[in-house]
C-alpha cells in the first residue's frame, strides 16, 4: 500500500481514535538513517499538510529518547526541509528551516 493511501486510511482512524477524546494530530515517521528521517502529519480537522514544525520535533525528540535518531536531524516534510536538534531532557529543543509565502486569502464577515 502506498504511503498516500496508508495515511489516507490510518490518518482519520488515529486522529479521532478513543483514546484521543479531543482528537489528536498524527505523525508517520520513517528513518531514513539516525540523521535523517520523512514525516508525514495528518492534522485534526485539516487532514494531511505539507509541513508541521511542532510535530517534526515532536518526532525526533521521541526518535531521540528511543534511540533511534542523532541529536542533529534532517526532517523531509512535502512541503519542505526543516533541521531539529536537541541535546535530550533538559536542554532546548532548535528547529531551522525555511519560511515560504504561499497563500494570500480575504475573508468578507
């Protein structure tokens, strides 16, 4: 099954799942290797997006505490590159990457 497809299917499931009760935004990650890893986020009520800073670090910390990351990461999102480093538990987590313009909307109350 496809990535798109599994998300599709898995990403509303988790989202409103029991044990969220306010639903949740869910994040599927896959390393690449310990400095490197593809996120993919499927927010509550917006569905997939193309970028998501607080779960890109959200997935590292965790890849971190589990072992499974470096302290310095590379995150590949759809939408773009952001780089996160964290020391661990009681050191600050960084996030960089770049800010793009991509929308310009009105709304008429």
């Amino acid at each position: 099954m496809s990535t798109r497809r599994l998300l599709k299917h898995w990403g509303p499931v988790l989202e409103s799942h029991e044990r969220f009760p306010e639903r949740a935004n869910i994040g599927f990650m896959q390393v690449v290797r310990r400095e490197h890893i593809r996120l993919r986020v499927y927010e509550r009520g917006a569905g997939e997006t193309r970028a998501c800073g607080s779960g890109a670090c959200a997935a590292v910390a965790v890849g971190i505490q589990q072992g499974l990351l470096a302290e310095e990461v590379r995150v590949e999102l759809p939408g773009g590159r952001l780089d996160i480093a964290w020391k661990g538990p009681g050191h600050p987590l960084y996030m960089t990457g770049p800010a793009a313009h991509i929308y310009d909307g009105f709304i008429h109350l």
